[in-house]
C-alpha cells in the first residue's frame, strides 16, 4: 500500500460533508470519537465553521484507533447508522460531547435522544452494519499518510500545525489568499 503526504482519496459521494458545496477551503478530519485529542479539536473545528460559514465545509472520515480506544469502533458505527437516518452530524456532536461515554449502552440512549428508529439503530451497530464504510475511512487515511488522530487536510494538503482554533483559522486565512 502506498504512502501519500496529501489525500489519497479525493471528497466524493460516499462522504459526509457539512458546509457550503461551493466552499473554497474543504477541511478533512481523520478522527476518533473516543481520542482525547479530537475531543479537543472538536471545539476548536466547530468555532472554525462559524466563522467561515460560506468558506469551510467539514469532511469527517472515521480512523478508530481500536488498539488503544475500545469503544472508537463501536461509536464509528453508531455515527454511520445515524446519517443513514438523516443525523450524522447530530450524532457526530453527540458523540463529541459525550465522549466518555461511549458503551452500547450510552449509543443506544443517543440514538433514541436524536429520535432515531432505535430497533434498526441498534441493530446496525450490533451487526456492524457499516463496518465496510468505517475500514475505508481508516484505509484511505494510512494511504494518505495518517498515523494519529485527529488529522486534518485542507484542500487535499496534509495539515501539519496545531489543532486549536487560532492555529487552524491562521491555516485557512492562508489557503484564502
């Protein structure tokens, strides 16, 4: 498998985006939903959106890091039964925010907080429904170079500074230019 220092698998179709279509800055997001350090960086992407409404669009692409975060799969797979059910992004928030609670348990209780069909949203993780989605997420990062979580790229260039707000907004002002 070959190594990128950009993205190796371009936005398309298959991704959850949020944000204007026509944005100039596409920022890509390698996350974990159980990794102290996106948790972080949740914040900080979140305030970044609000204030580049019409600039910014998010891609959000799963990288569980299951070795060390053994409920990063599991809630990978509660984000993607959910935007099956029109609430990706509720749940990926839901996630964020809770993200020490991440047991089959607390999944279940978000989805059913988010209104979603509980049976066939519990059913889907417990099958692993979208488990084939999640691996290509994860594949697609180790081919473009992603080692650690979060990973950002703008515009398809692998994003190297700090994730807090300041850092990232400096980043974008510079791809504006």
């Amino acid at each position: 498998m070959s190594v990128k220092k950009g993205l190796s698998l371009p936005v398309g179709e298959r991704d959850w985006v949020t944000g204007p279509e026509n944005a100039r800055i596409t920022l890509v997001e390698y996350g974990d939903f159980e990794c102290p350090q996106c948790g972080k960086a949740y914040p900080a992407v979140k305030e970044l959106l609000a204030d580049f409404p019409e600039d910014v669009r998010l891609v959000f692409r799963h990288f569980p890091l299951k070795t060390i975060h053994d409920n990063a799969e599991n809630a990978a797979l509660a984000a993607e039964a959910a935007g099956h059910q029109g609430k990706f992004w509720e749940m990926h928030s839901m996630l964020f925010e809770n993200r020490f609670n991440l047991e089959p348990d607390d999944l279940f209780s978000y989805g059913t907080q988010l209104g979603l069909d509980s049976v066939m949203f519990e059913q889907d993780i417990l099958e692993k429904t979208y488990s084939k989605k999640v691996t290509e997420d994860f594949r697609s990062g180790v081919r473009s170079g992603v080692n650690g979580t979060p990973t950002f790229f703008i515009n398809g260039d692998r994003y190297n500074g700090l994730f807090y707000k300041w850092d990232l907004s400096e980043a974008i002002k510079k791809y504006l230019k």
